[in-house]
C-alpha cells in the first residue's frame, strides 16, 4: 500500500478577498514518476505549490505533510550575487540540515544541469537562464523524495528546455516530481499524471492518457450550402457542443463519429462534401476541459438565480 507524503482537504486559500484555491484537494504518495501541474496564466499552480510550503494563510481545510523530505524551486530563482555556484549548493544543503557532501557530488550535479564549468563563477555573472540551471541543480542536491517545480523551463531555449526535461525524466525513475508548466508539448512527453487547475479548482486529476481518452479526437465536416451549415450548428449548439468555423467547415470534438452521424437529417445530408475524423493534441483536450468547465459554472451560477 502506497504511502501518502502530502495530502489536501478542501483547501480554500484567500488573499484581500481574493479566492486563489477553493476546496482544493490533493494527494502525492511515496512513488516515483513525473505529474504535470496545468492551468492557464493566474490559474493557481504557483499558489498551490507556495500553499504546501506555509506560504499562505488557510481560510478552510487543511494540509498534512507525512515527510520534511520535500524541495521546492521557483520559477525564478534568486540568489546572493557575491556567492559562487558551488557555494550556493553547499548553503542549500546546510539551511535544510542535510550532511556536507565532497567536491564530486556537486560536479555531478552541476554536469547534469549543464553548470559544469562555472563552478567557481559568482552569480553576478549569470543570465537568468543559468540561474534556473542553478535553481534546479540547488534543489537536486538536497536529495529529497518529492520536488516541486514552477515553470522549471520558462527562461530557456529551446535546446536548453529538452535538457531540463530529460533531467525531469530522468528523475521520475528514483523521485516524485511535479513541475508546472504552461507547455503542454512538454507535460505530453514526459507526465504520466495530469492535474489541471483553472480559476484556482482542481478541474481534472487522472493519468495523461485519460485526458486524451476523454477528447482523443475532433470531428470536420465541410458543407457546401450555407442553410445545411447553419442547421447543423444549430443541432450540434443544442447537444451543447461547441464548434469552429473555417470558411464552410465546422471542427468540433465531444462526438463519436456514429454518434454524430446519427443526428444528421436529410437536409443537412444534401449538403455534406467530407466528413473527417482527426486525433487532437493535448492543447485541444485541455482547451475542451476548460470549456467545459467555464460552461458548468455559468449552468451552476445560472441554476442558483432561478432558486432565488
């Protein structure tokens, strides 16, 4: 039986009355591997992080952490300009009480990050790139169980951010890591774990491969009359699904294909030129659960009026 590190019940965090997390609930377990932390810009992903660190106030719930064995790096990391990367690692071990480690621990760590030759090198001379090298390099030496990342690529190049990402791989095989990222190409290659936060809920929580079981592919159909389009519109608006529109044809997602063909009449028919099934990234399925979720809340808001 899996072993729980950190668990939260119906958090709702505040901040002059702004609601940054509500009933939020959570758990990570003493495994290996890598979890995807999603969510729009403002969504709550760093605040959700901060909030397992005692960052925050707690309005209501609460956090239980099982481990001290936790390491934490932002997404911009800071440090004393005057100290060296080496010293900054061996401080970083000595504020969390760990035991001082030799010279060849942290050349190793360094050479994985890619700081090998700037060992000796003041940080007044880093970009922020190398910054977020030695960010990830600072926690990597603490050795803990669980490290969580905000945005662990978001000051690199290209070439620079599929190192991090491997290094995050990597990890996964002997650590829990859960990084956040407004990437999703990034989250696809290497999550086994989703969780997607929008407007400071917890939307969706469930292997990678759910997530595009659920929206695992999109619907195109072109029409060469424009009264067919405008009815097939009108009958998809009524199932409530969405859809775009390119010229005269209409892409949306939500529909088997039998499905779909089942709700076509024969004025519709008559003006159909293609039908076409197509499998839509991890942007689109997280695009669709957003929609999704804005629409149930307007239903939800919509509901509580009628009551009134």
């Amino acid at each position: 039986m899996k072993k729980k590190l950190i668990e939260l019940s119906d958090v709702s965090i505040s901040i002059k009355q702004h609601c940054i997390l509500e009933n939020f609930s959570v758990s990570f377990s003493d495994e290996t591997g890598v979890i995807g932390l999603v969510g729009l810009n403002g969504a709550g992903k760093t605040s959700f992080i901060k909030s397992l660190f005692g960052c925050y106030t707690i309005r209501s719930g609460k956090i239980l952490r099982f481990t001290n064995d936790i390491a934490y790096c932002p997404d911009v990391p800071d440090f004393p300009t005057d100290m060296t990367t080496l010293e900054v690692l061996e401080y970083s071990r000595m504020l969390a009480n760990k035991k001082s480690k030799d010279l060849g621990f942290y050349k190793k760590i360094l050479q994985l990050v890619g700081l090998s030759k700037s060992i000796n090198r003041e940080i007044s001379y880093f970009s922020r790139g190398m910054k977020q090298r030695l960010g990830i390099a600072s926690v990597l030496v603490l050795e803990a169980q669980i490290i969580f990342f905000d945005e662990p690529t978001s000051a690199l190049d290209p070439k620079g951010r599929e190192e991090v990402i491997e290094i995050l791989r990597n990890l996964g095989k002997t650590k829990l890591v859960v990084f956040s990222s407004h990437i999703l190409n990034d989250v696809e290659k290497i999550a086994n774990r989703i969780i997607v936060i929008h407007k400071g809920k917890k939307i969706f929580d469930d292997d990678i491969s759910n997530l595009l079981d659920h929206n695992s592919h999109k619907i195109l159909v072109t029409l060469n009359r424009d009264s067919c389009l405008n009815k097939l519109k009108e009958i998809l608006s009524k199932k409530k699904i969405s859809c775009l529109q390119d010229n005269n044809t209409l892409q949306f997602s939500g529909l088997e294909l039998h499905d779909f063909l089942r709700l076509l009449n024969e004025d519709i028919c008559i003006g159909i030129v293609s039908i076409k099934r197509d499998r839509i990234s991890l942007e689109q399925s997280f695009a669709n659960l957003i929609e999704r979720s804005e629409y149930q809340n307007v239903s939800y808001r919509n509901e509580k009026m009628d009551t009134k």
